[in-house]
C-alpha cells in the first residue's frame, strides 16, 4: 500500500499552492502589460465612480 507522511503531503501542498499563486500573478501581470493608456484611464474612471458611491454610502 502507498503511503505519504503527513510531512511529505504538506510539502507537496505547498509547492502546488506556490505554483498556482505564480500562474495567477504572471496572469494578472501579463494582463496589465497589453492596456492601452485608454484602457487604463477608464479602468480609473471606473474605480473613482465606485469609490465614490461607497465614501457616499459610509459618511453621508
């Protein structure tokens, strides 16, 4: 019968988990690299809109 240690199924987690998070980041990364400055100036736009409506939600 196979049988893993509690130790060596941690290691393998981890390093499972450590690849993942460095596939999701090169993801997001690569993804901003490609906007346009238009791209990114509505991006802003958007995120100004929103954060408004919530300061205006929380303080008024």
């Amino acid at each position: 019968m196979f049988y893993l240690s509690i130790a060596k199924l941690l290691v393998i987690f981890i390093v499972l988990f450590l690849i993942c998070s460095l596939i999701i980041y090169l993801v997001i990364v690569g993804g901003n690299m490609n906007k346009s400055n238009e791209e990114r100036y509505f991006e802003d736009e958007e995120q100004s809109k929103y954060l408004k409506i919530e300061y205006d939600k929380k303080y008024k």
